[in-house]
C-alpha cells in the first residue's frame, strides 16, 4: 500500500481477505522470498507451498492466450497455509498481492468483487465511500504484471526454466467457461 492510502485504510488483522474464494497468484521473486524465509529450497518451496495452473484467457485478437502463474496453496478450510491467528507466518516475505490486499486491480475493476470485499473487511466497511482509493494511487501492479509478461516471453512461457525447478502437471483455468479442468 502507498503512504498517501496509509492514512485513510488501517488493516484491523482479522484474516479475512486470507480465507475463503480467491488465489495469491505468486510471482518469481514472492516465491524466492518465501523460500529465503523459511530457510528451503526453491524446489521445496514449490512442492509444499504452491499449486501450479495454467490461466486461459480469450484474447479478441489472436484467439487464446495460456499463462502460467503459481499461486498459494490453500488448507482444508479454504485458508492461506501461511495464516496463523489471523496474522500472516511468513510477514517479512509476503507476496506482493497479499502486501496490496484488498487494494488489487480487481478491486478498481470489478464492482461486484468491490462490494463483496467492503462486505466482509472490516477496515473498507469503516471507510467513508468517498476516501477509497483510486486506480492511480497503487500504480505497482500493473508494472509487476507488465514486467511477468515480459518475463514469461522471455523465457518461453516456462516458469521451470525461471525458477530452475520441475513443475506437477498444471490445472488449466479458463476465465470463459467459469469451470476448473484438470490437465494432470
């Protein structure tokens, strides 16, 4: 979050954003850092602590276009591994979407995700509607995603040859049929 939000969003820590529908897609650097952190290997931090999916977007132009993304993995009641009494384990080394929660490009683009976000997080449902913040004031994601892409092409598409590690079989998730399919 930028200093000029700081002052008009206090987080409460209550967990909320860490439960429930919704993934922290990770990036190359957000899983090095985990893996620093808790002292593992690279390999290690893959296997334990991430799924590995393929995001299949309609592209209007060239048909469809397969990223790949890692996102967090989730416990048996649909909560991040890394949640511990409301608080996040793994702090220092948290995921840049998790350090933006609930301040992500959905957030500005998508009004009914808005609203269910203001529903259950105590700290925008305490806010005045006026003082959310706009688009222009967290300009970082878009640059980091910018930045993934140009990585990924870079690199062939291949999140194994960035990170040097073997990747499981991916899930593939299609942003137009709203249903999950297995490819392993």
């Amino acid at each position: 979050m930028t200093p000029s939000n700081s002052d008009r969003f206090t987080c409460r820590r209550c967990g909320a954003c860490c439960i429930g529908d919704g993934s922290v897609f990770l990036l190359p650097d957000d899983i090095r850092a985990i893996g620093r952190h808790l002292g593992i290997s690279l390999q290690e931090t893959v296997d334990r602590y991430t799924e590995f999916l393929i995001l299949e977007l309609r592209d209007e132009e060239q048909g469809y276009l397969y990223l790949p993304y890692l996102t967090l993995r989730k416990n048996e009641k649909n909560a991040c591994l890394f949640l511990r009494d409301k608080l996040c384990s793994i702090e220092p080394a948290k995921p840049a979407q998790c350090r933006e929660t609930p301040f992500v490009e959905e957030f500005f683009t998508d009004a009914e995700w808005r609203e269910t976000l203001r529903r259950d997080c105590p700290a925008l449902r305490a806010m005045p509607q006026g003082a959310l913040p706009r688009p222009e004031d967290f300009p970082g994601a878009p640059l980091r995603e910018r930045a993934y892409l140009d990585l990924l092409r870079e690199h062939r598409y291949s999140l194994e040859e960035i990170l040097g590690v073997t990747l499981p079989g991916p899930r593939l998730v299609s942003d137009t049929e709203q249903d999950t399919h297995s490819t392993r």
